[in-house]
C-alpha cells in the first residue's frame, strides 16, 4: 500500500455497467515524509474519504478484495483514512494537530 | 487506474484466438492536469471511446473485470469516458466546454 | 499490452516442468512511434511470431489467458503479430509497406 | 520479493472492513547491499517484524497468501525477518554480528 | 521473464509458515546483452539454480505456477536456467563456451 492525499473527484458518466456506483477520486501520491510527490491515480472509495485526507491505497488484483470493488475493473481502491506514521519513533504525519495543506 | 487519450487503432489479424473480436486502442497517457505525458498503452475498449476522448482505463487482472474482456490475455482494459475532474474544489478538465487538442 | 519487436529466441533447457513446451522469445520494447526503445521482455509465444515482427505482448496474470500458457509460470505472452496502427488519423506503423529494420 | 527496514507503524482507524485487526507498518526499501533505497512501502505484518530489522515483502496478489492477509485489499506483506544474505560467497547483511542502524 | 543472474542466498528463519521449505535466492538484474544491470530480486528456486547462473525468472502471481511455490506468498521465482539467446540471429549469451563472471 501507499500514502496518497485525496485531491478530488472524477465524473465518468459512459462507462462500462460493472463500474456504475463507484465513487472514483483523484490521489496524489504522498511521500514516507507525508510530503506530495510525483504521480497520481484514480481510486475507487471505500471508506468515505474527504478531500485533502492523507489515505491509504492498495493496487492491483488486492484493490477488489472490499466490498464495494468486488468483481469490477478496479485496479486502485482507497481502504483506510491515516491517522497517523511514525519513523524511529518519531511522529511524521498526524491527522489531528497539524492543518493539512489544502495546495495539491 | 489512470488517465489517457485515445490516440488511434491498433489491428493485428494474425492473434491468439482469445483476442478475437476485441478493439483495441492506443492510448497515451495524460497526468493529473489534463497534458498528455510519457508513455502509451495498448487497452481493449469496453465503453465505444472515441479519437481523442480522454479515458479512464485499468492494467492487470482488474483489466478482465468486463464483459467484453472476461478470459481474455488482455492486461488493459478503457472502462470509463471521463466527463471531468476536479482538483482542491477547481475543474481541471472538463470533456465538454473546452475543445479536446486533438495533436496526440 | 504494449508494443515489441522480436529480437530472438531463448533457450533454457533445466527448467521446471510446467514449462516445458513453450516457446521463449526475447522481445525489445517498441514505442508509439514503431521506434525500439528501451527494456525488453521474455514472453512466451502463442501466434507463432517471427524473428523481426512487431507485436503486441501482455503481461502479468492476463499472460496465462493463452491455451499455451494456462496455469503456467509466465509472466508475458506474445498474443498478436501487429499490422498497422495510427495516431490521430496517420498511419504510424504498417507491417508490410514499409520494411521492417532488423537491427534489433 | 525485495529487503526492506521497518521503519514504523502506520495508523488508520476509518477503513474498510477487510482491513480490521492488521498491523501495518512503514518500511524503507533496502538495495542489494543492505543499505537504504528510494522508495518505501505499506505492508501488513505476518511475523511480528520489529523497528530497524530488516524484513522481505512481497507485493501484488501474493501478499494475500498467508493466514493474516488472506481475501484482505493489501498488496504488500511482510513475510520473513532476513538474517543474513550473501553476494558471490561474501556476506553483505547478518542481523547478528553488525548492529543494525537506526537513522531509516 | 526478465534474465537473473543469482548472486547468493538469503536466511530468514523467522517467517510465515507458508514460506517454509523454500529456497530463496538473490538475483541480480541482466539486460538484453547478458550483462549485469541495476535492480535485484529476492526469488524462490524452483530447478536448483546456482551461484553465477543467469536464469529467467517470472514475477508476479505467475510465480506461484509451479510446484514449489503454489499458493505461497512468493512473487518472484527462477522457472529455467538459461542456455543461451541470440539477437537477430547472433548469438549475445551462451551458458557453456564463455565462463561466467563471478563478479556480481
């Protein structure tokens, strides 16, 4: 899996019938210092991500095993909103306390 | 899954006989602004996409995940026709009223 | 799938029995323009390419969607020879017309 | 597979339900040479990996192949605690002998 | 398949149970030339590979195809040791007329 920040929503309205329902969000992939970085992908939501949320993304055959991709061309799905990582022991990306930059 | 624009067609009489009677299309890759970037892939066509509509399309086992493509040896599939999206709050493409550049 | 040129064959003779009866072509990659590019692949072969040709090759899980490869430990298959192709209405590549260079 | 060091642990109390009761954890990717590389994974832990030991993950639909990740949307999982390896006979890593650092 | 060539042998004797009994070997990289390249692999040997051996190796869930590594958490696996390839008609690689150098 990796970081991503959420930075918006995709509009598809002709597309194949195992995709209708989905909600699909643009991510920008987020580094292990939770900095964005280089490269993006479009991921169907599972949990109810928020726009500039930091979350988690799975790719891949792995990106079906939730409820709401099971069986569709899906090969990114978001499965969890991050709280918080810590390096060494110390705290690098918090929810909470620090404002997440809205500049994706 | 990622972002493209299809660029033309591709024909191979001489293939697998799982291939049989798919379309395939080439398709360059755009990033998360809209601009065509590096890279191509060759996708099978579940959704009708036109020349230099910009696509939604998804690689791997995912890429079987459609009627058209279920069994087949096909790693990339265009399952959506993007009408837009948007990123922190402001459209960034829109299928519509800007005109689509056709120079792919 | 993307695009390569077949540059030669690879013998193995030890190998593990399941995959034993396949053909082994090593295939340089070929870029949008019909230029050879950088990378190669070796992919198991189920149209019966030949030295030179242009084809389209898939990958990953989608490789064992061939009656030859089914259920085997092959990550590619060679699964069309390529006639032609465009971008934007021009013919980029045509298998016959043009001669295909041999410097692999 | 490849080396990797973890370097923390990965919190995300909203996701999705597959993904209840694993631990994730942050690892740096590792070179040949056992020094840290670019790049860095999310991966569930199989095997109880500590901070700074150096692990091997694998990544795709093999990262469901243990009790822990089984039918679950992760691609990455940590499946073995490295003790040593060697290059041409010579050792280049042991968990033992050399201490290992903390600066991931 | 990409060319390997196997340059040593990784411990790990705290792992997930489906990884036991496996042999995992170092690959390093080799291009199309036969030469050494960046990038390695960790792969599970399924024909006895040894030291300084160039090998092919799958990746992916191809690399659970045989035997050895079926159903196991293992994404990458040696299937054959090469003899040798030839590009465009010449031969780049041969396993028994020139030594292999042991300088990986």
């Amino acid at each position: 899996m990796l970081f991503g920040r959420v930075a918006g929503t995709v509009v598809a309205t002709k597309k194949t019938s195992t995709l209708e329902g989905l909600k699909l969000l643009l991510v920008r992939n987020v580094d292990a210092q939770g900095r964005d970085a280089a490269g993006y992908v479009v991921a169907a939501d599972s949990v109810g991500a928020g726009l500039g949320e930091v979350v988690l993304y799975a790719t891949g055959s792995s990106a079906r095993q939730t409820e709401v991709t099971d069986k569709r061309p899906v090969d990114a799905v978001i499965m969890g909103v991050v709280d918080t990582w810590d390096i060494g022991g110390e705290t690098v990306y918090e929810k909470y306390p620090s404002a997440v930059t809205a500049d994706v």
